[in-house]
C-alpha cells in the first residue's frame, strides 16, 4: 500500500489537487473551476507516467468528491477521467454529481 499526500491549492475562481508519493517520481493533479459558491467544474485529471496505475487520479476524485460534499457543493465532471469515474461510481457519487 503506498501513501499518497495530496495537497489542496486554492485562488478565487480555481483550484487545484496535488498528489505525490514519496516513493515515486511526479505527481498527479485535478484541477477545477469554482463557478459558484455551489457549483465546481472538474476540468483536468493528469498523473505522470512513473505513477500510473498506482491509484493516483482515484485518490485525486475521491478527495474533489469529499471536500465538495462535506461543503456542500455540487461538481461538473467535464474531465475524461472524473466523467467517467462518476459514471462507475453514480450510486456513491449521485448526490455530489451534476449531470
């Protein structure tokens, strides 16, 4: 099992998720657009090459997931990745999810 750290960063109108893996070399990341205080738009997923497959842009979607939940916010997966992630996982992202 690794460990992955991932950070959040935030400016008034985007943000993004930054995971790393002391292990591994890189670093994964999702980045959003905060449209309202209600609404975010998940617009890119990227994990670089030596992370892949570690579970990097999973870890990265069920933090985005959690914190909007937990603030109450609702997410525009526009990004392949969370798309499709939301679309595996509908019944446990139904209520945070914009479709």
């Amino acid at each position: 099992m690794i460990n992955i750290k991932i950070v959040r960063e935030d400016t008034d109108t985007k943000g993004r998720y930054i995971a790393r893996v002391d292990e591994l070399e890189g670093e994964g990341e999702l980045t959003f657009s905060k449209a309202s205080e209600q609404l975010i738009i998940v617009d890119h997923t990227a994990v670089s090459d030596g992370m892949r497959g570690k579970g990097i842009a999973r870890a990265l979607a069920t933090r985005v997931i959690s914190d909007a939940r937990d603030a109450g916010q609702r997410i525009v997966p526009l990004c392949p990745f969370m798309r499709s992630y939301a679309d595996r996982h509908h019944e446990e992202t139904a209520d945070v999810i914009q479709r």
